[in-house]
C-alpha cells in the first residue's frame, strides 16, 4: 500500500506560480512511476506530467514550457513548479503513484484557482 498527501494548491492570479507537492509513504521504490493528473469542471480528469523512476518525463502539450515536474527520491515526494499560470489551468489537481507490480494510488486531490 501507497499513502499519498499533497499540499500546495490555492488561488493565484493569471501568470501567477504554484507548486505542488506530494509525498509518498508505505511501500515505495524510486524505480515507480509519480505524476499528476488534474480534473476541471465537468471535464474528465487528464494527465499533466508523468516521471517514471529514472525514466523520461512527459507533460501534457497544454503545459509544456510552463510546468516542471521533478521528485526527491531521498523523501519520496514529487512536485510540479507551475508558471504563467492561465485561468484554463484552474482544476483539482491529484497525485498518482504507479508500481512496477500494477498498483495505482491516487492522492485527495489540491484545489488550484486562477483568477483575477
């Protein structure tokens, strides 16, 4: 089992930055996957940047040049730095933690807002 706790969401205003964190506990390798997904309004939820354990990050194209997402395997914890952040970026934003056995654990979601 994977406990995940993010923090870090909140309002911010348009070209404003946040950054996300999310801290995985239980039974955790740094060769698993962390990423975060985010769901809008009356949108399905989507992918917003993968990081597989030593592998090549991806972003959605939505984000690319304006997220970063990194981890610190030393305290198992993932983030995602947001820049030039738009209104259109405005979702719940989750954690998701992939294991090399199949296993997909989803974090309580943070609220991100921008707005003016």
């Amino acid at each position: 089992q994977v406990r995940l706790v993010e923090s870090g969401g909140g309002l911010v205003q348009p070209g404003g930055s946040l950054r996300l964190s999310c801290a995985a506990s239980g039974t955790v390798s740094n060769w698993d996957t962390m990423g975060w997904y985010r769901q809008a309004p009356g949108k399905e939820r989507e992918l917003v940047a993968s990081l597989p354990g030593g592998g090549v990050t991806s972003y959605a194209d939505s984000v690319k040049g304006r997220f970063t997402i990194s981890r610190d395997n030393t305290k198992s914890t993932v983030f995602l730095q947001m820049n030039s952040l738009k209104p259109e970026d405005t979702a719940i934003y989750y954690c998701k933690y992939n294991d090399l056995h199949g296993g997909n654990y989803w974090g309580q979601g943070t609220q991100v807002t921008v707005s003016s």
